[in-house]
C-alpha cells in the first residue's frame, strides 16, 4: 500500500467501529425504554 497500510487499516478499523455502534446503540436504548414503558404500564394498572 506504499507505506499507507496503517492509515487505511486503522480507517477501516474506526469505521468498523463507528457501524458496530451505530447498530448495537439503539437496541441497548430500545430495550430501556421498552422496560420503562413496561413499568409506567404496570404502575398505572396498579393504581386502578
């Protein structure tokens, strides 16, 4: 790669990275609100 190779590996790298957080994100964020809406849910159920 005429001496770029650690330039365009780490890019790659940071890249990889940048997608994994991208995905993996919204699911951890997903799932807390899908249990604080789970647990708004039963706390009005209670009170009826």
């Amino acid at each position: 790669m005429g001496g770029y190779g650690v330039y365009v590996w780490s890019a790659y790298a940071i890249w990889l990275a940048v997608m994994i957080i991208n995905v993996v994100q919204p699911a951890i964020k997903s799932r807390g609100t899908l249990k604080r809406l789970a647990r708004s849910i039963n706390q009005r159920a209670k009170q009826t």
